[in-house]
C-alpha cells in the first residue's frame, strides 16, 4: 500500500513540477492525515470494530440512499451533463 501511495505522489508531483506545487502539498498533507488517523484505527481493538460494522455499514448506505435521492431529482445548483455527442 505505501508503493501504491507513494507512486501516486510521484504522479501527482511531476504533473505539478513545472506549475504551482499545491496540489502536491495537499496531496502530501491528506496522505499524512491518512496515516495518522491509520495509526490510530490499528490501535483501537477488534472487537471496537467488529462491534461498529453493521451500523456503520448501515449509515453508508442511508448516506449512499440520500446522494441518490438527491441526483434523482436532477443535477443540484443548475449543473449539466455533458452532451455526449
């Protein structure tokens, strides 16, 4: 997984290498977050986990439900599709 990350940065840096480097900062800050909060999921036990699955996996689909009800009604604020042809 840290090849994965780290190939990932690499892409992202020389996209970037000639232009402004921010989309390279924020990459490299929410992968840092990522692993912080990473380190902090493997420290809590596997019980606490196995205990939250089946509410969590059902809060994302309630969330999943929403996002769909949402695009159902049409694309918010005035966006398109694009035209395919």
């Amino acid at each position: 997984m840290l090849a994965l990350v780290s190939l990932g940065l690499t892409m992202v840096y020389t996209a970037t290498v000639y232009e402004d480097h921010e989309p390279f900062r924020k990459q490299l800050y929410s992968c840092a977050a990522a692993l912080v909060v990473l380190i902090l999921a493997i420290a809590v036990p596997y019980q606490f986990w196995a205990n939250l699955s089946v509410p969590l996996w059902l809060g994302s689909l309630v969330l999943l439900g929403s996002m769909v009800a949402t695009l159902a009604d049409g694309l918010p604020n005035g966006l398109t599709r694009p035209n395919p042809s």
